[in-house]
C-alpha cells in the first residue's frame, strides 16, 4: 500500500522546472570533485521530526495530518516503518535516523519497550535489505522520559544511570542488528539546572562512564559505529556539558576517547552557542573530529532551536566547504535534523521542506567544489600568511627561534610593514560563487 499515492520518485528536472515535486539542483549522479553527489551528500532522514512529530508547541494543539495513524501504538508503530521507507525512496535518501522511542512505544517496562524495539527493528531490516537503505546513526532517547529529568549519564540517582545503559545497550545491539554506521550521544539532559546542587565533576566523569562501556561493549559484540557526540550549549538543560564542539573536544581528550569518537554538529546548536555552523565544522576538522552533520537552520530572531530545514545558502556554502576541506563526511553524513513549521502541515510538505533542504545542500556542495577548484580560499589565506613563508616567519614554524632570537630580531625590525586584509572585497567576489 501507498501513503502518498499523488508523489512519484522525486527526480532532477534543472533550474528552469517548475514542478515542486522535483529537484531543481540536486542531481544524485552528477559528479562533483570524483564523487556523485549523493555519494559526497550522503542524506539522511530523522526519524522524530518526519514520522513522530505533530506540530504542536507549547501553545497549540497537534495539527500535522498524517496518513499513518493507526488504532494502537503498535499499529501506528508499524505503519509508519511502512511510510518512512516510502518518504526515503520516493525522496532517493539513502540513509535514516532514529531514536528509540521514535519508533516504537516505551510500554509499561523496560522489557516491554525492548519487545517492541525488536519487533518494529524486524520489520525496518526487511525493507533495509529490500530497498538497500542504510542506517546513518541510531541513539537512544535519554532525555524525554521523567526519569531523566536530572540526567542520564550525569542524573544524581544511580538506578536512573542503569536505565540509561540498558538503553545505550539496546542501542547497540539495535546498531549492530542494523549495520548503524554511527551511534550518537547527544547529551539533553546532561547538565544542570543549579550549581547549588550539582558535583560537576562525578557528573561528568560518569558519563564518561557511560561512552566507556559504550565503547567496550561494541568490541564485544564485535560492532564498531563510529561514536559521535552532539554539542549542544543550552535546551532542555539551562547548561549542557557538550555546550560546543571545543568544550566536547576538551571533553573527548581529557578522557582519553579521542580514538572512538567524533562529533555530529548540528546548524541550529552552532547558533545557539553563538558560533555559526562553519565555526563548529572548523574545529572540529582541524582536530580530525568532524564526523556529521545534522542539517538545519535556526532563526536569527529568535533564541532557541527552531530546527528549520535548510534554505540559507550562504551559510552551507560555507559549510560545505569545510566538508570539502576535510575530503568528505563518509562514514557520516547530512541528516536533516529539521522540521516543517506548524503552518505547514499536511503530509506533501514533508517532501517539499526535504526538497528544499536537499537543493540547498546541492547547491551548498556545487558552490564550495567551485571555491576549491578556484584555489579561493588556499590564494586568499596563502597571501595573507605570506611573511611565514620565509626568512623569519619560516624560522618560526621551523621552531628554530626563541625569545631571545625574536628580540634581536625585533630591536633591528621594529616598523612592521602591515597589509589591509580588504575584507569587504573578498566578500563581494564570494558572493559571485553564491548569487
Ligand atoms: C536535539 C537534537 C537531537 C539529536 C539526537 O536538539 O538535535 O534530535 O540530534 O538526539
Ligand atoms: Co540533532
């Protein structure tokens, strides 16, 4: 049975089409630098906000229509394996993500929640093998149920830490059921809400704990995903410990996980730390932790994650060009970790708001192959670090100088010839490969 009888498979129809079914700039085989796109895209769909999501907010009702709902959780459960697969390949997304309690209903226990996990997993492998769909990343729901309410890994009450392992193990064994090729920690509700009443450090040396035995129970089942922790400053939490891709850095060194795992930065999460999304990717490249996206956008007048799919080229130009820079995001990949508004809320928009999302990426990633081929970004910094290049600056990054060399240096070249960086221009040549 079809969900969306009225959309055929979206295909590539060129700038000049005029049918809102169809990509206008993603072309899934075109190649770009060696690679198809969908190959350097890798795009992933979120489980939570395409099938679980219902459009309300804080001040309103539910208001999504979806063809899916069904008489018992179990049957909606169910149904909506059958839909999502439909949206993925009608849309020629090769990859998916989820939460656990995206896709199957907690129950009244832990055991019950597992049986239904592993009935509704059965059900997502048969049309995994029959489509070849692949599973970006799955993570377990740490943060929705009460029992998080002060943490996870880093709750005070060390029953509410076992629940969250037996779910990190499910995860697991759901990953390696699945072949995940990621497994992500985004950390909700590990934070505080109070200094007054937190021990800041057994917090986070629990939930180091917790990625530890992650990590060990992987070797033993023979599955190795590639961890990823996803910063994120504030919300729910007033304070997250990954608040940014520097602090989950600091963090993933200074207990020594720096071989298992990277980060999965999100857009929206780089604004609300006050960075943009391009800042985030660049830290984390230059530490050889980049490893994938959740795609989306916020809103710049307003101060929470509004997990926008999407639209700002500008912006994943320059996104794209740190994926670029770091030879592509495989084993990760663009996961659309975004929602359509409330205002649009019948089932086609799903497609739509992907669409959109998918063209800007397409056009994020033909722009930044542009500036790479042209060298714009290497001649613009090449120029502008020139002085390293020989005499003293070679000196220096050869290590071959002290304070004391640097000062006879000094006293006999004390008028630095300073250059304008002429930023303003280079901006307005960027805008040629954007506009
Ligand atoms: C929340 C968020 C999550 C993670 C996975 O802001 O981004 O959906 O991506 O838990
Ligand atoms: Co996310």
């Amino acid at each position: 049975m079809s969900y969306f009888p009225n959309i055929k498979k979206i295909e590539f129809e060129g700038v000049n089409s005029k049918n809102p079914f169809a990509f206008r700039h993603y072309n899934p085989e075109e190649i770009i630098l060696g690679k198809s796109m969908k190959e350097q895209l890798r795009f992933a769909i979120a489980y939570w906000h395409t099938m679980t999501q219902d459009g309300s907010d804080p001040f309103g009702n539910p208001v999504n229509l979806r063809p899916w709902l069904g008489e018992t959780e179990m049957s909606t459960a169910r149904n909506r394996v059958e839909a999502f697969f439909e949206i993925l390949e009608k849309l020629g997304a090769d990859y998916f993500c989820f939460h656990d309690v995206d896709i199957a209903p907690e129950g009244n226990s832990l055991a019950e929640f597992f049986n239904n996990l592993d009935e509704i997993t059965d059900l997502i492998k048969e049309k995994m093998d029959q489509t070849g769909i692949k599973l970006l990343w799955n993570t377990a729901n740490m943060f929705s149920n009460p029992r998080y309410n002060n943490g996870a890994a880093s709750t005070n009450n060390a029953e509410v830490f076992a629940m969250a392992a037996a779910q990190v193990k499910k995860g697991l064994d759901i990953s390696k059921k699945l072949g995940g090729q990621n497994y992500v920690f985004w950390g909700g509700r590990e934070g505080y809400e109070s200094l007054l009443n937190t021990d800041m450090k057994l917090e986070q040396d629990n939930i180091a704990r917790l990625f530890k035995m992650a990590i060990v129970y992987g070797e033993k089942i023979n599955h190795k995903p590639q961890f990823l922790i996803e910063p994120k400053p504030k919300e729910p939490s007033k304070h997250q410990y990954d608040f940014d891709a520097a602090t989950a850095l600091q963090f993933i060194q200074k207990y020594d996980l720096i071989d298992d795992f990277k980060l999965n930065l999100e857009a929206n999460h780089a604004t609300l730390a006050g960075h943009t999304f391009e800042h985030e990717i660049e830290v984390a490249r230059i530490n050889n932790a980049l490893g994938s996206l959740d795609a989306n956008q916020g809103d710049v007048l307003l101060g929470w994650d509004t997990d926008e799919f999407p639209t700002n080229v500008y912006d994943v130009t320059l996104a794209m060009y740190g994926v670029v820079e770091n030879g592509g995001i495989a084993p990760g990949g663009i996961n659309f970790d975004a929602k359509v508004r409330r205002s649009s809320f019948e089932a086609e928009d799903l497609f739509l708001a992907h669409i959109a999302g998918m063209d800007t990426f397409a056009r994020g990633l033909k722009n930044a192959a542009k500036l790479k081929s042209d060298g714009f970004f290497e001649k613009l910094k090449a120029k502008r670090y020139a002085s390293y290049q020989a005499g003293i600056g070679a000196s220096i990054l050869a290590d071959k100088e002290d304070l004391k060399s640097l000062t006879e240096y000094a006293l006999n070249h004390d008028h630095p010839t300073l250059e304008s960086s002429h930023i303003e221009y280079v901006k307005n040549l960027l805008n040629d490969y954007i506009h």
